[in-house]
C-alpha cells in the first residue's frame, strides 16, 4: 500500500486486521479513514474474539449488512476457497461499495480478492502505511512488527514478517 495510494472512499474490514491491530495497540491506524464497514458476520466474530474493538472511540466503525444477492463469481470463489461467512460477507460488501478497500489478513479471502479486481490489504500493510504516513515513526513500527508473533494472534512465516521488517527499515 503506497503513501501516494488514493484514499478509497471506503474500507470495510474483516475480523483479522480489527483484532490484530487492537492485540499490537495500532488500532488508531484506521482513524484516518473516514469510516470502516463491518460487515455483520464479521462484527459478530469480533464481539467473541475482541469485544473492546466494537467499542473503542478513535475509528468510526459501522456495521451493516449486505443488501445485494451474492454475486456468482463471489459464490464460485468461497467454494473453491472455502471461504467462512464474514470473509464472504467482507467481500460481498466491497463488491457493493466498489472501489472500496479490503482489509483481511485471510490468504483465501486476499486471493479471492484479487480473483474480483477488489484491492486488498492486511496488518502489515497498514503498519507499512503508518510509516509512509508518518502515523508513527519507523523505529516504533519496527519495534511492533518485531515483537508481532508474542503480542498478537496473527499467525505468518517468520520469513515474511522478516521480509517485511527489511522492507520498513528501508522507508524513510
């Protein structure tokens, strides 16, 4: 996600980036999107896994339900990826708010994303994105990103989450 990426003019959110966030105390990385979409299967897996997220006061959060048939292709790909209900439902709605932004650190959502031209993004993207926003200094963010796998439940290849560390040392 580059700094010189245009806002879009919405996010909607699955439960991984919510929760990560909140695990790593980065929740407020979210605060400068206008609103982010919550999908109402994905807000139900939130209230279990981190209640305190729904009811934090820095990023504007609305939930919602979606409203269009799911699309064949949408149909196709969560039965070819096994996709869960709030992930489904998490790319129903930005299919509906189009051009919108996902944010899910699921790999089956991400591929499907991309298989339905739906830009998306993770927790590592947005902690990249705070560095080349100067939402926080590189130092802090890499001190996040190091200590990742104690903190929160994101789970990932040590190799990436090197890879990544790499690549935030690298930013201004």
């Amino acid at each position: 996600m580059d700094e010189t990426d245009q806002r879009p003019p919405l996010v909607v959110c699955d439960a991984g980036p919510l929760i990560h966030l909140d695990e790593l105390g980065c929740l407020d990385l979210l605060a400068d999107f206008p609103v982010v979409l919550v999908p109402e299967e994905v807000w139900r897996e939130v209230q279990r896994h981190r209640p305190r997220v729904l009811g934090q006061s820095v990023v504007v959060l609305r939930q919602l339900t979606p409203t269009q048939p799911v699309p064949p292709a949408l149909a196709a790909m969560a039965r070819l990826l096994s996709l869960h209900a709030g992930e489904m439902e998490a790319l129903r709605v930005a299919l509906e708010h189009d051009p919108a932004l996902l944010l899910t650190d699921d790999t089956a959502a991400r591929l499907a994303a991309r298989n339905l031209s739906i830009r998306a993004h993770g927790t590592l993207g947005i902690l990249l994105r705070a560095i080349r926003r100067g939402q926080r200094s590189r130092d802090e963010l890499i001190e996040v990103l190091r200590v990742l796998p104690e903190k929160s439940t994101l789970h990932l290849k040590r190799s990436l989450l090197d890879d990544v560390i790499c690549e935030a040392e690298r930013l201004p």
